[in-house]
C-alpha cells in the first residue's frame, strides 16, 4: 500500500520517487500481486489538491514500472474511517487470489 496525502501534491512526487527507488527494485518477488495507491485525507474537502486525476496518473506511472503487478487506487479518510474497510478487504482479496 502507498499512501498519499490528497492535501499535499508534493505527495505524489514523493510517492514516484519511493516507486523508483524502494518499490519496483524489490517487487519482482512473486508474493507481491498488487500495489494500492491509498489517497488518504479526503475528509479535509476544502484543502484537497490532489485530484482523482493525479491519483490515476500515479497508479499508471506505478503500473509502467511493475507491469506484471495489479495496481489501483481509492480515496480514503482514517480520521472518519471512510472506505477503509474497502480497503483492507480490497488488500486481502488481493493477497488471497
């Protein structure tokens, strides 16, 4: 799971950077399946600069270097709880298949 914060664009940057440097390096090991792309904060309406449109583009990016790896993104609050349990179903699904 990556996370970024839906108030911060330099986010996304970072979350690119962590792709190219942590992420793709090691995910070639079979028991990795899927990467989320979690866009957390989205109770905070009036300060999100991160558009749906971003968040495509980030799992896109991730999708370009882990070609073999299911990747998708949702929106979610931890502060509300908001589409967490999707979340973390979502997760396990993944984990399970």
């Amino acid at each position: 799971m990556l996370m970024v914060d839906l108030a911060r664009q330099d986010t996304i940057q970072h979350a690119k950077n962590y792709i190219d440097d942590e992420i793709a390096p090691i995910v070639e090991n079979e028991r990795v399946k899927c990467i989320v792309v979690a866009g957390n904060k989205m109770d905070l309406k009036e300060q999100i600069v991160v558009s749906d449109a971003d968040l495509e583009d980030l799992a896109e990016y991730a999708r370009d270097r882990m070609p073999r790896k299911r990747v998708y993104w949702m929106k979610t609050s931890a502060k509300i709880m908001q589409s967490l349990e999707q979340l973390f179903n979502s997760l396990l699904e993944c984990i399970l298949s």
